[in-house]
C-alpha cells in the first residue's frame, strides 16, 4: 500500500462516479490528495471537488493525462472514443480503467493503439455510499501489479470481483441494475406497511433497514438465503403467509426475468456500440 502511495491517479470526467471513487480512495488511504488530479469541461464542479477533497482539478484532458499514472475513465460512453484520440500519446505505458458502460476492451485498446493497459469495470450506484459493486475484467496486457492495483481502487468504494469481459452483460443485469430493483421492492413494501396503517415514513425506515439488515446478515453468515428464509419462516405463521403471496404473484419469476432483460439490453448496447 506504501508503493500505491508513490504512483498519480487521474480522472478525465468528474461526474458521480469519479467522485464516489476520490471519496472511496481518500477513506481508504490508497492515495493522498495531492497526487490525484481531475479533469472536466464544467469549472463549478471542478470547483466543488477540489474545495470538499483538496484534489488537484484542471480543465484540460491533456493536462490531467500527462500527470496520472493510473488513468480513470470516468466520462460518458460517447464521449470516450473522441477522448482516448485527444490524450491518447500521453498514455502510452499507462494503466487506463474505463467505467464507461458498454464500451468494450477491444474498442478501447484499438483507440489507444495497444499503447497502454486496459481494465473495464461495471461498477454500481451503490459506490456513492461506498457499498459498491464492481467487477474489472483486464485486458491481456494488464500486469498483476495493475490488477492489484485496480482491485484496491474499486475495494474502497465496496466489494470487487474478477471475472472475463464475456460476463459483463450479466453482471450489469444483475448488479449494475439491481439496486433499482431492490428500490422497487423497498418502495412496495413500505407501501405495504402503510396500507396496514403505518405512517409512511416510518414504513420507508423499516423497509430500508430491513433490507439492509438482511443483506448484511446473508453476508457475514455465509449461508445459503433459503436457509436464512427458513429460519425466519416459523411453521403457520406470518412470514410463510407472506412467502406464499409473493409465490402467487411470480416475485421470483420477475426478478430473474428483470435480471435476465437488463443483461439482454446490455448486449444489445454493446452490440451498437461496436458497430458505431
């Protein structure tokens, strides 16, 4: 961790994203402020970085390519193809890390010329609150040390895996749209406790942190999540009521269809993208 210390992190584009990172970063101790540096067209929100995080900010791409040594993609997918050409011979040797959603590693290492390493990750909206979940799939010329790298950037904004790029549709089904559903079945089960009289905000504070409370407990557990149903399941009682009106109304099947649509979508963006 001392060596992360001695190497320059730079982010082209300063949106959510970006931020959620330099905040992850910073709590971890993986990169003091003075060595992280962020670019952006808008100076408002250049101006608001560096006032919260005491990062180092510019205007210019270029300015902020030339000082990382790890380069993070943070701008939107159509814009990262005009970008990489912009700041392209300033990252030659240079460990890039792409968040750009659908934009393969292919289509970024022939933009870059095969002159630096690349990582795609798919991480999720839960990383503003430093409970992400990310995935970096590396390109063949990624190094150990650069994965390693990679992997500790996107620990400190949660949990992060390895697997191969072929699986990315999957994750982002899963994952990168999963927190939306789970906020679907927040948003219905504190609309569920209300229609059984409970004031609405406190009903959104239950369903909240009982969502929380039992992905935590899966987690440290490490049990199965029937097991863990079961156990809240008491034989003609309340929760298996409950299970068996979710059964009736296809809530597994829904899921697992919602899962399986957003990663068909996905593959479909990706598709255009490689066309475009």
């Amino acid at each position: 961790m001392d060596q992360q210390k001695t190497k320059k992190i730079a982010f082209l584009g300063a949106g959510n994203m970006s931020e959620a990172i330099i905040k992850g970063i910073l709590s971890a101790q993986l990169f003091p402020a003075e060595v992280i540096f962020a670019s952006d067209i808008s100076s408002e929100r250049l101006n608001m970085l560096k006032n919260r995080y005491h990062i180092q900010t510019t205007l210019s791409n270029e300015d902020a390519a030339e000082e990382g040594d790890i380069i993070i993609l943070g701008v939107k997918p159509s814009v990262v193809e005009r970008l990489l050409h912009q700041v392209c011979p300033l990252l030659k040797g240079k460990l890039v890390i792409s968040v750009a959603a659908g934009v393969p590693i292919a289509k970024l290492a022939e933009t870059l010329d095969q002159s630096s390493a690349v990582i795609r990750v798919m991480p999720n909206a839960a990383a503003l609150v430093l409970a992400g979940a990310s995935v970096l799939s590396p390109g063949p010329d990624v190094s150990h040390e650069q994965l390693s790298d990679g992997l500790a950037i996107f620990d400190a904004i949660g949990k992060s895996w390895v697997l191969e790029e072929s699986l990315l549709d999957a994750v982002t089904g899963l994952s990168g749209s999963g927190p939306a559903f789970v906020m679907v079945a927040i948003e219905a089960m504190t609309e569920g406790g209300v229609k059984c009289g409970l004031p609405y905000e406190t009903a959104l504070a239950l369903s909240a942190q009982t969502v929380l409370g039992a992905g935590k407990w899966l987690i440290e557990s490490c049990e199965h999540p029937a097991k863990l149903k079961d156990f809240v399941a008491s034989p003609g009682g309340t929760t298996i009521a409950g299970l068996h009106q979710l059964e009736i109304g296809g809530f597994r099947g829904a899921l697992i269809s919602a899962v399986e649509a957003a990663a068909k979508r996905s593959k479909e963006l990706g598709a255009q993208k490689k066309e475009d």
